[in-house]
C-alpha cells in the first residue's frame, strides 16, 4: 500500500511541475480473463494495470525518462488452494524506467534502469546476452514480446553514421547479495559494410558463477530482413572452455512488410531459435509452470534442438483494428502454443482488446492442453492519454 501511495505522490507532483519541455503519457489497462485451470475447472480472474511514464527533453543534448508501473489481479488458484478460498495478491508495484541520456561531442552516455537492444530479432535474439531472449517466457499477446529492463551505465562511441563502440555495465541483479563480484562488464562493435549490418560483442556476466558470453550477429535487407544472431555462454570455471557447445544457440529471422490499398498492411514474420547440441529427439520429457494471473512459464528440461515462432499481423491502418496470429512451436515433439491477438480503437487513445491463447500437445510434451494455463481467453480494454 505504501508503494502505491508514493506513485500516486509522484504522479501528482511531476503533473504539476512538468514544463512545455516535457511529455507525460498513462496506459490504463483492464482484463477479464477466462482460464483453463486444470481438466474440471476453469477460472475467471481480472487483472489491471496503470502505466505513467514522464520523458523530459529540456536540452537536445539531454534525455531523461521515468515511467511507473501498477499492476493487480483478482486471486488464483494455487495446487493447495481453490478458486474460492484462494489469498488475493498484493499489487505489484515496479520502477520500469529511470534514466538519463548524455550526448557530448565524442560519445554519449546513459545511466540508469533501461534497456540496450544487441543483437538481431524480435522473439528470439541468440544476440541478446545482456537480458537473453533465447527462451519460451514471452507474452505473446503483449505489444512488446520482451521488456525486462536492468540498471547499467553504457559509453557510446560513434566513429561514423553507422560505425560504433558501445560499452556497458551492469549492477548486481535485484535478488542477489549485491556483491560487486555478481556485476557484468562488456562492449560490442557495429559496422555496415555495404548492406550488410555486423555486430560482434562479449559479456562478462557475474551471475551464479561467473560467465563468459560473446556473441555475433548479421542482418540483411534484400527486399526483406533476413537476420541471424549466435552466442554462447561459457562458465568461468571452465578453463579449456569445453562446454561452449552445451549453450551454443542460434537465431535466426525473416520479415517482411507488404504495403496493401486503404492504407492496410500485412507483416509477416519467421524467427527459430536452435541449440545445436539440446535435445533433438521427441521423447524428452519437459515440465512447464503457468501462474494464470502473471502469465509467466517455467520450463524445467533438456533445452530443446529448436522452437519456431511465425508471426502475422494485419493492421487497417486509419481505420484503427488489427488482427494478428502468431505461434511458439516445438516441431520435435509437435506441440504448439498459439494466440490470437485484436485490437480496435474506437476513439483516440480508447481500445478494445481480445486476446486467445490455446496450447496443443501432451504431458511430457513442451506445451500442453491439459497444463494450467493451456487455454486463456481475455476480453478488456486500454486507455492511453
């Protein structure tokens, strides 16, 4: 409760203060959701969250941005509990973004809780060893498939319009001791050569025991974006760095947009992610976790050869509706977990939202029909200003 008491001091403070300068922007979203808990019981739970984010531009050469986020749900179900007599979470409260964005004359520099985009991709991103976006725990149903953000300070070095050196640090992760030895340290390099777009980089992580990610990464547009990322993640203890192999994972992409008549569009996209050396046969045997009211998954097994995510997406541009598809699926054991996702603005700033998400495939498969959470239906609707 305290929690919420200061957004609310801090939303009516900055709304008072803020200058020409400046701009300010809520996101009010509210759901109801109809899940499958289990073979004999469904659950009806609702969830809302506000969002307000202050971005402050006072001087060219400096950017600030702060944005809050409040999120609830009604309670669900636990393995010991039911629907009925289930504890009502408390509200989970989260700084989002805090940063400040410095450009000097020969670098630029930020500081703060963000996010640094490396790599190449949109589900998957084998680039991606800053935050990882090599698994199955994205919302498919979400705007942004991935959104964690980090507290770092990064040094951008331009040397021409597309040549650059950017290097970063990372604090200690929230939940660990705070020990300077659990800090991340790393740099990468981008150039375009011709078409192409190259990006090459490593990350000392200090997370659990200490490991050693670099990473390569390519992209190409030849009437559409062909991308590739690879990276691997390497234990300190591992001297002769003979484990490479057990965490190799490649990304790949294609995507393409299509211009149609009325202002409509269809894009279309195709992203894998593989690890070489994961389990390539079908009778592995994998667990996952759904907690219906945060939406989050665990998977405990063998990491599996290769998942496939296609995506497409219609927009009717001016009209305000889109309708989109997209699919996480494990062709090795021929599960799928698949969403249906529309959105349609009836006035500015106003929507309406539905969403449907079925997952297909049996107990020891990657995705389940009968696992919590392998049907959700959502109908709600969002609010910017």
């Amino acid at each position: 409760m305290k929690k919420i008491i200061i957004l609310i001091f801090l939303f009516l403070f900055f709304s008072n203060t803020i200058s020409a300068e400046s701009e300010t922007a809520v996101n009010l979203e509210i759901f109801n959701n109809l899940i499958r808990y289990d073979s004999n019981e469904w659950l009806y739970l609702y969830s809302g969250s506000a969002g307000l984010s202050m971005t402050a531009e006072g001087n060219r050469n400096v950017k600030g941005e702060i944005a809050f986020s409040l999120k609830d749900f009604s309670p669900a179900a636990s393995e010991n509990e039911n629907a009925q007599t289930a504890s009502k979470p408390e509200p989970d409260f989260q700084i989002d973004k805090l940063y400040i964005k410095v450009r000097f004359p020969f670098f630029r520099l930020t500081s703060g809780k963000t996010r640094l985009s490396w790599g190449e991709g949109n589900a998957f991103n084998a680039g991606d060893v800053l935050f990882g976006s090599d698994d199955i725990n994205i919302d498919m149903t979400s705007e942004v498939l991935r959104n964690q953000n980090k507290w770092l300070t990064s040094m951008f070095l331009p040397f021409s319009d597309f040549v650059f050196l950017e290097t970063v640090i990372l604090a200690p992760p929230d939940e660990g001791t705070k020990n300077i030895k659990e800090s991340s340290a790393g740099a990468r390099f981008y150039a375009t050569p011709g078409k192409w777009k190259t990006e090459a980089g490593y990350l000392y992580s200090g997370d659990d025991i200490g490991k050693h990610k670099p990473y390569i990464s390519l992209k190409v547009n030849v009437e559409v974006d062909i991308y590739f990322s690879s990276s691997a993640s390497i234990p300190e203890n591992d001297k002769k760095f003979s484990a490479w192999n057990e965490s190799w994972k490649i990304s790949t992409g294609i995507f393409y947009m299509i211009n149609l008549p009325s202002d409509h569009s269809l894009t279309l996209r195709l992203e894998s992610i593989i690890a070489p050396y994961g389990s390539w046969n079908d009778n592995n045997s994998f667990r996952t976790i759904s907690d219906p009211a945060g939406g989050t998954i665990i998977t405990e097994g063998d990491i599996p050869g290769i998942i496939i995510y296609p995506e497409i997406i219609w927009n009717t541009g001016n009209s305000g509706f889109s309708l989109g598809l997209s699919s996480l699926i494990s062709p090795l054991d021929n599960s799928y977990r698949t969403a249906v996702f529309s959105n349609w603005e009836v006035y500015q700033g106003f929507s309406f939202i539905g969403t449907a998400v079925l997952e297909t495939g049996e107990t020891k498969d990657l995705f389940g029909f009968y696992r919590a959470g392998g049907v959700i239906v959502s109908l709600g609707a969002r609010y910017k200003f």
